[in-house]
C-alpha cells in the first residue's frame, strides 16, 4: 500500500514523517500539529478504517511502505525515459526476403535470418509470445506462414520450416474464424502467402478445399475494399502491398514515402517496395531500425510518441497524473514541438487525434487544421479498410471532436456527429461472439457514447478505469504491437491504493459533514431537499486529492446551504422571512444576538453564519488575509437575486429573457460552492484576481450553463408549479410561433456556445490569464457536475445519480 500523501511531499517531509512513525498515535497527537498527524494516517493503508487509534505494526512497516511507494514512483518514471516495443516476427521476415542489390542471390539483412532461426516458439510458430491469449492466432499464423517464406527463398532451417507448417496446418481453421482477431489486411495477406508458397513448392499439407476456401475469402476482401471510396482503397491496398506484389504500381505506391523513407513507417511495406524497387531510402529506414532493434523489427517504426501519449492519457484515467506532473509536462512538450513542426510521427492514425486531444485539454494552442487536412485526405477513419485500428482512430477524435473552444470550429462540430454516427455503426455491427481485444475497444466506444468528455466526472472515470483492469495497450496492426518496458500491474496497483485511500477519507469527511448537518439542525427543516451526499459527492468526485479537504468541505456546506436557502424562497418562507434572512447577512454581525423572525430564519442563518466564519478563518491560513467579506457579498448577491425571483412569482410579472438571465445566473447558486473553495486550491487570490473581468467571466459562463441546463431539463417539474423559466419566456416572446421543442434546441445551442466560451477561458495557452490556472480548472470542473447532473433530466432533484454517489463514497474496488 502507498500513502498517497508522500506524493506530495518533499523528501525532507518524507523524513520527518518516517522519524514520526517512531511515536505511538497518542504520543504523536500531543507532540504534533494536527495537520502532520493526517499526513501519519496516511500510513496505514491497510484499511479503509485505519484511522485514529489504529498504528502501523512497526516502524520498519512503515518503512517498508515508503519505500515500495518510491519503487513504484521510480518504476513509472523510467517509463518515460525510454519506449521499448515489442519486435514483429512478420515484419522481421518481409526484412529477411530482401535481397540483396549486389549480390541478388543473398538476403540484404542477413541478421533477420539468423533471428528467424534462433527465435521460433516450442509450437512451431513464430509471433507474439502470449499464446494464452487464444484470440491471436491469425497473429501467429501469418507471422509463421512469412517465416517459413523467408527460410525457403534462402533455403536454409528445413526443421524450422518443417514444425511452422505442422503449426499452420493444426491451426489453419482459425484462419477462417470470425471470431479471431485480424490483423489488418490478413484476409488479403495471408491468402497471398499461401499462393506465395504454392509457387515456390511448399508442401502445405493442406487439402486444396481449405486452400481454396482461404483464396475465395481474399477475392471477396478485394471486391469489398474497392467499393471503398478511391482515396481510402489507394492507401489501404499500398499499405499491404506486400501481399499484392505482382500487381501492385508501385510508383504510385511511392508517393507515400515518408521523410523517414518508410512507408507508413512499415517495415514489412517498406520492405516489400525495397525489393521491388531497391530504392535506397527504403535501405535508410530498415536498415536504422534493424540498428535500433538488433536483427528484428516492430511491425511500425517510429511510434514511441503514440506510447507516451497512451501513458500520459493512462495516469490521467487512473486518476494518479498528479503524481508524475514534470514528467508529463515534459512529454507534452515535446508532442507540441514535433506538431509544430508537422512530424510525420505525430501525423499518422491514431497518434494524431490522441495529441489534439490531450495537447488541448492541457491548454496547448493547437487549431484543427491539421485534421481537416487529414479529413480532406480521407485519412482519418478509412485508413485500414474497416479494421478496428479504424474504429480506434474514430473512437480518439470523437473524444478530441468534443473539445471545441472557438466559434470558427465548425469542421469539429460535424465530425462530432459523423463520428457518433461511424461509432454506433460499430457497435451494431458487433458479432455476439467476439474476441477479447475487440470487445475492449468496444467497450470503450459504449462509454465514450454515453459519457461526453464535458459531463465525466474524474473520479467516477477512474475508478471504472481501474475495475476494467486491462490497462496494456495491446495493438494489431498487421502484427502485434506492445510496449515491453510499461510495467502496467505498478500503474494500476498504485491507481488501486491511491483510490482505495481517497475514499477512506472521503468516508470520513462525509461523516463529518452528517454531524454537521444535525448540530446545525439543518436536517429539521422539513421543506429543504436533503441532499447532502449529492453535495458532497460533487466535491469529491472532482477535488478528490487529499490535500484539498479544506475545499471539498467548503464545496459541500455552501452546497447543502444554497440548496436549502433555495427551497426556503421557493416553498419554505414568507416574504418577511426572506427579507429578514437578507437583512441579517446585510447587517454581518456574527457577534450580535440574533434578531431572527422565526425558527426556521434562526436555523439557516445561525448554519450560515457559522459556516462563513469557519470558511473565512480557515481561508485566512491559505490567503494570508481576510476573505471574509468576499464570501458575505457572494451570500448576499445570491439572497438577493432569490428575493427577485420570489417577487416575480408573487407578482406574477413576465421579466424578458435578458433580465431574467442576467438574475437567473446568480439565483442558480453556483457562486457560494465554487468561488469561496478556490481559496482553498492553493495559488494566492488578491483582490486583483477576485475583481477583475476573467474571474467574473468565468463565473457567470459557468452558471449561465447551469441555469440554462436546469431549465430544460426542469422545465415540466417547473412548470408544473407556475414558475417561469428560459424554456417558458422563450416560447411566450416567440407568441405561438415557438414550440417547447423549438425552444429546448435554442437553449441547448446556448449552452453549447457558452460551454465553448468557458473551456476557452479555462485553457488559455501557457499561462495566460489573470486567475490561475489551478483555479480556473475549478470552473470547468464545476461545468462538468453540471453536464452529468443534467444529462437526462434534473439529476440533482431525482435519484438518478444514487448509484454514482455510491461509488465515490462508499462502494469499495470490485478488483
């Protein structure tokens, strides 16, 4: 178990904790602040109950803890340092067939034979490693079926070539099943192989049924692929060229060599153009890589930019990115420098949508451009003939598609449809009975569809992430792609603690927080919502480190509170009561007796006045000054605006639609949950910062969302008790002309826009802005509770979000 704040901590901490583990809890908590004792209990993770009273067995348990936490930290760091792939025992042999422009009658590379020779399976076969995995025979039998290729044009290893056949011969029905995995281009490769060797008298010891069974499905591969459109059937049929060599132009095959001299930076395609043509930077490229990798080839080269960004998007989905920051800053900096300069690395597949994405989500300046060209290309989800790398590929752009932050991006607007569209396809396309890599991919597809990146919740991500438990990025291309080095058990056993840790304390916060609620009597106030573990859970599920209690706290209060004060000037006052609620927070004495008007006034404001001086002193410590009267006027804007929307429903006036959103912003509560907990981030807040146009802009973008979010999602409930909202002042201004539909759409449009505006507030490139970026990611935060509240209807009043609370706050792993 690692304790998730030494994270956090600078080594000289690290040794003042270890020397602390030296005392008895009791001993500890009277020599001790109390904020180092928190950091002691994080030692214990043994439990989810390993609070107070309870100890680590020993000091040298203690120690042993720490260090497996630095083991693990040091393992995920060399990660990044360097990208091992897994080499390809068919790209390997396409090599090996070279031959050599100097001497026809010998192979250019001869070290692939000999590791041909030297590294056949006990089975016979040749290919990835893992035959357990039973879903990766195709795999097996093509990289075999080359192998044996390779031996024979060089006449050399008869055993070798003797066991590969045996093993293609036990295992050739796969080549036919459905339900196997693919590789790309196998149904036209892997027959081509077969008249490859009839050719050069292989004895296949194959019935010539089988064999002309395997030769019928690549004639009806070919008649598929060229209904394709003729950009995406050119690419796909250059990119397997190997196995269409006899008819194959290859001059127009040329025209997609890359600055590297590879096509599709493939081994096995640049070979194949190499024998054809004995182009010499086709030489350049194979013979760098065989330099790199040692006799032996991946089945793409380079591609270590692709596994970076995996691992990044993989701390990030774990939830444990905060660990690793320098290093992922580094790498992000790099994949922003090779963008800048059009690296054909980064502007290939999959690679390109997965840098847009998290390039942009880090506040990179990167503009579209780059993928409408692609588009424009037919290169962005057509590239393999329908294989699943091309559902991968769409499955990353619609995610990066969602993030749109200008108006002038309409090219990301209707890809975010084509590709909702290409993904369902997909999915309906499914077989039942399908392997274990395509259902992984499909899987992800299902919740990408479901979840929009604008309403995922990082916490909730995580531990779904987590329970699916197969982090390996495991591709196939025309062969098996992995990378070796990434040790995918420590990621995901540190992403297990690191969860399992934050939920103790969130367990503890929220049992706070309950004797809370019944000391300030809030929970006797009939006629407010109780809604506390929804409140908290939004804290939680976004500000979930341990650090940021204090604002998670803060979060959660002001949320019960705003929600409480919402049902009292809805249902649960008088007028009087509700201008001596004003009142009182207009006169600020928290020292004065209370002048209450009633029970229920004395409650809510003896709970808010508590609350506001608990908040301002515990800001004091982070701030450095008074904050306190900030978060009185934030109170106060806020009752104000409830009394003018009470007024409205007494008098029972039609405001426009201006003046009741520039109300309705503020009436929606946000302002009391989100700004006084940015004092608790960690930047210092001057009064600069807290007056100047950004803040208030990203404040008012964030609630005009939620309010206009909550009107068409409440508009029934609403209008069921006579309360006015955007859907219904629409449809009145429109007199007739405006139907309810009409009005959903407009406002729907809104939120979109406003969104947009928000995010590109929020990821202003480098660092830009007057608020600090750690806070401004507060705001967007906030927009994404919102997004997941609202997704179906009014999430927050409902019980639609009970089994998502329970998950962060109560429900342990399933793994």
């Amino acid at each position: 178990m690692f304790p998730r704040e030494i994270l956090y901590s600078h080594s000289d901490q690290n040794k003042v904790l270890a020397k602390c583990c030296q005392n008895s809890p009791e001993a500890y908590r009277k020599c001790c602040s109390s904020q180092l004792f928190h950091l002691y209990r994080g030692f214990n993770l043994c439990s989810q109950q390993a609070y107070l009273g309870t100890s680590c067995s020993s000091t040298k348990a203690s120690a042993e803890s720490i260090q497996r936490f630095e083991d693990a930290k040091e393992k995920i760091r060399k990660m990044f340092n360097k990208v091992e792939l897994s080499v390809s025992a068919y790209d390997t042999a396409w090599v090996a067939m070279a031959s050599s422009p100097a001497a026809p009658t010998a192979p250019c590379f001869p070290g692939t034979i000999n590791w041909i020779l030297e590294n056949q399976m006990k089975d016979g076969s040749w290919g990835f490693h893992d035959r357990c995995d039973t879903s990766l025979v195709k795999d097996a039998l093509s990289s075999t079926l080359a192998c044996v290729l390779a031996l024979k044009i060089w006449s050399i290893g008869e055993e070798q070539m003797t066991k590969g056949l045996d093993f293609i011969v036990s295992n050739f029905a796969s080549a036919m099943d459905v339900d196997q995995h693919s590789p790309i281009g196998f149904d036209v490769i892997f027959p081509s192989m077969i008249e490859k060797a009839l050719d050069m008298d292989v004895n296949l010891h194959l019935a010539s049924t089988d064999i002309d069974i395997v030769l019928q499905m690549k004639d009806q591969e070919l008649k598929r692929i060229h209904g394709k459109k003729l950009i995406a059937r050119n690419y796909y049929l250059a990119y397997i060229s190997e196995a269409m060599a006899k008819s194959e132009d290859w001059r127009m095959i040329m025209k997609y060599q890359r600055k590297n001299g590879s096509l599709f930076n493939s081994p096995s395609t640049t070979a194949a153009a190499f024998s054809e043509l004995h182009d010499t930077h086709c030489y350049s490229y194979l013979s760098s890589i065989l330099q790199k990798y040692g006799n032996a080839v991946p089945t793409i080269c380079p591609i270590e930019a692709y596994f970076r960004l995996y691992l990044v998007d993989t701390l990030q989905k774990l939830g444990i990115h905060g660990y690793f920051k320098e290093e992922i800053s580094s790498v992000l900096n790099e994949i922003f420098r090779q963008w800048k300069q059009g690296d054909d690395e980064i502007f290939s597949d999959v690679t390109t949508m997965m840098a847009f994405r998290l390039l942009r989500e880090h506040g990179y300046d990167v503009s579209t451009e780059r993928l409408a060209e692609y588009h424009d290309k037919g290169f962005l989800f057509n590239k393999f003939g329908g294989h699943f790398e091309d559902t991968r590929a769409a499955l990353e752009f619609f995610k990066a598609s969602q993030l749109r932050v200008h108006d002038h991006e309409p090219y990301l607007e209707e890809q975010t449809s084509i590709l909702r569209n290409f993904l369902e396809r997909k999915i309906s396309e499914h077989p039942a009975m399908a392997d274990r890599l395509s259902k992984n991919l499909l899987q992800e597809v299902v919740d990408a569809l479901k979840n929009p990146v604008y309403g995922s919740l990082e916490r909730l991500e995580s531990r779904k992430f987590i329970e699916h438990g197969n982090l390996a990025e495991f591709r196939v291309l025309k062969s098996s792609l992995s990378c070796t080095n990434f040790c995918y058990k420590v990621l995901l056993e540190l992403a297990k603690n690191d969860f399992r840790y934050c939920q103790s304390i969130h367990m503890q916060e929220f049992k706070q927080l309950q004797r809370w609620l019944a000391e300030s009597k809030l929970d006797q106030l009939t006629f407010s919502r109780q809604k506390l573990s929804y409140c908290y859970f939004s804290a939680a599920a976004s500000l979930s480190s341990p650090k940021l209690s204090d604002a998670r706290i803060s979060w959660a209060k002001n949320s019960v509170l705003t929600t409480v004060i919402d049902d009292f000037f809805d249902v649960g006052s008088s007028k009087e009561e509700q201008l001596n609620l004003i009142q009182l927070v207009e006169e600020w004495d928290p020292n004065k007796r209370l002048q209450a008007s009633s029970e229920k006034v004395h409650i809510i404001f003896s709970a808010l006045s508590n609350t506001i001086c608990e908040i301002g002193n515990k800001a004091y410590t982070w701030q450095d000054h008074s904050v306190t009267k900030h978060i009185v006027e934030i109170w106060l804007s806020l009752l104000k605006s409830m009394w003018n929307e009470a007024e409205i429903q007494r008098n029972m006036s039609v405001p426009s639609m201006e003046e009741y959103m520039e109300n309705g912003y503020i009436s929606f509560a946000l302002g009391p949950i989100v700004l006084p907990a940015l004092y608790f981030i960690g930047p210092k807040l001057s009064e600069e910062i807290i007056r100047s146009e950004e803040y208030h802009d990203l404040f008012k973008l964030m609630s005009t969302c939620g309010r206009l979010l909550n009107d068409f999602q409440g508009f029934q409930r609403e209008a069921e008790h006579g309360k006015l909202n955007a859907v219904s002042l629409l449809m009145l201004q429109g007199n007739g002309n405006v139907s309810k539909e009409d009005a959903i759409l407009e406002i729907k449009r809104t939120v979109d826009s406003k969104r947009r505006e928000l995010l590109r507030l929020v990821l202003q490139p480098g660092n830009g802005g007057v608020v600090p970026k750690e806070c401004r990611e507060v705001f967007w935060k906030m927009s994404k509770v919102l997004h997941l509240f609202y997704l179906k209807e009014d999430g927050f009043t409902s019980e639609e979000m009970a089994g998502d609370v329970k998950a962060i706050l109560h429900d342990p792993l399933k793994t």
